[in-house]
C-alpha cells in the first residue's frame, strides 16, 4: 500500500467514525483522526459529547455517562468492526476506547489480527520504551499488582501505547465472575487514570507535556491499553 494510500484510508476511516458517532448520539466531534502502526489502529477524538451528556456532566451524573456511552459504544465499535475488517482485509481481535469527559476528548484502539512478523512495532526500539514500560508497571504496583507482562508502542512521536497483561487481582475476578463487570469497569477506569494522571512520571521520560492519558481493560483476556498522547 502506497503512502498517499494509506493517508487517504485512513482519512476515510476518521471520516466514518464521525458519521457513525453523529448516528448514534445526536452530535459529532469536532476532530477525529486515525492512525495505524499494525496491530492497532487508533483514532483519536476531541470535542464530543452528546446534548443529554452535557447536561449529566453540569450535574455531576458522570458515571451515569460512562454507562450509557459504553453501550451505545458497543453499537458503535460492532459497526466499525465489519468496515475495518473489510477495508484491510484482516480481522479485529478486539477493541478499546476511553473518554475524558471533562476536557471532551476520547480515544478508540483497533486490535488486528496478525503474525509477529507483521507486528510494525516490533523492530520500533525507541528509546523511552524500556523506562515507559518500567513506569506503567510501577503506577499499576500502587493500584493493584505489577502486570506480568508489559509492552510498550509507539504509534506516533506524540502517540504511544502501553499494553500490560495480567493486572487482576482475585478480588476482581471475583467481581466479574458475579457479574458486576460494568461496576468495576467505572471503578477502575476513575481509579487508575487519576493515578496514571497524578504519579505518572511520564513527562520526566518524554521530557515534553502529556496532553491525554487514556485507559482502557480487557478483562476476558486480562489486559488493558494505556494511550498516551503529548503535547
């Protein structure tokens, strides 16, 4: 695929998001943008909230909001399945997305399918990884366990993700075997990104300002995907 290509494939797919989250909820966001470093593809979105979550949000109702976009996001992301899959002719494993909703900015990871010889990140040594990945798992440490595994992706030079595996305590699983999966999502989400956001050192390892920290779980698999954007 030639360069000028895959610009325009990924324009189009931002442009699908938008229309797909106007669909959906009333309203569609000022910016969305993807970009793909196999195996994810990842669309970042500014200025997006719905008429009836502003009003929930000027009266404090934000986990009401992370409830109810999670599942008309689920609407969403089976939707945005079949293109992406269509469009580069690889399945989606799975997908994650994460919202800030007090700055009006979110995040939706794509995981393709593929082999380790088509990972584009894998021959990607860049210099922070090492101390990116270390960081990760010492916030996690503070929260709840050091992840058994941690890896870390550069999408960008202002977008980087971190994947860590198996981060749930029993008491979690527990949780989620009785069924309150949703509960601890908000619970987890509101937790671990104010730790991320308030002992996270990751302006020290980039040496530039974070704008946006995102988090999102997996619990099936037992994972989550941390992105980061800079400023």
């Amino acid at each position: 695929m030639q360069e000028k290509d895959a610009q325009l494939r990924l324009m189009e797919i931002s442009t699908w998001v938008s229309k797909m989250l106007r669909k959906n909820f009333g309203r569609g966001p000022e910016t969305c943008q993807a970009f793909l470093r196999h195996p994810y593809l990842t669309v970042t979105i500014r200025g997006f909230l719905s008429p009836m979550e502003v009003i929930l949000l000027e009266n404090g109702h934000l986990d009401s909001i992370e409830s109810s976009r999670r599942i008309v996001m689920n609407s969403v992301l089976n939707q945005l399945k079949g293109v992406l899959e269509v469009e580069f002719d690889q399945d989606v494993l799975h997908f994650y997305h994460d919202w800030n909703f007090e700055r009006n900015t979110g995040m939706i990871i794509a995981v393709f399918e593929g082999s380790a010889a088509e990972d584009d990140n894998a021959a990607d040594p860049f210099p922070e990884r090492e101390a990116l990945t270390a960081e990760a798992a010492r916030i996690s440490l503070l929260v709840e366990k050091t992840p058994e595994r941690t890896e870390a992706y550069r999408i960008t030079p202002k977008l980087y993700l971190v994947k860590r595996t198996g981060i749930l305590v029993p008491i979690e699983k527990a949780l989620i075997a009785k069924g309150y999966q949703q509960a601890l999502l908000v619970t987890k989400d509101e937790l671990e990104i104010s730790y991320f956001r308030r002992e996270g050192r990751f302006e020290e390892i980039f040496r530039q300002s974070v704008a946006e920290l995102f988090v999102d779980w997996n619990f099936a698999e037992d994972n989550s995907l941390l992105g980061i954007v800079l400023a």
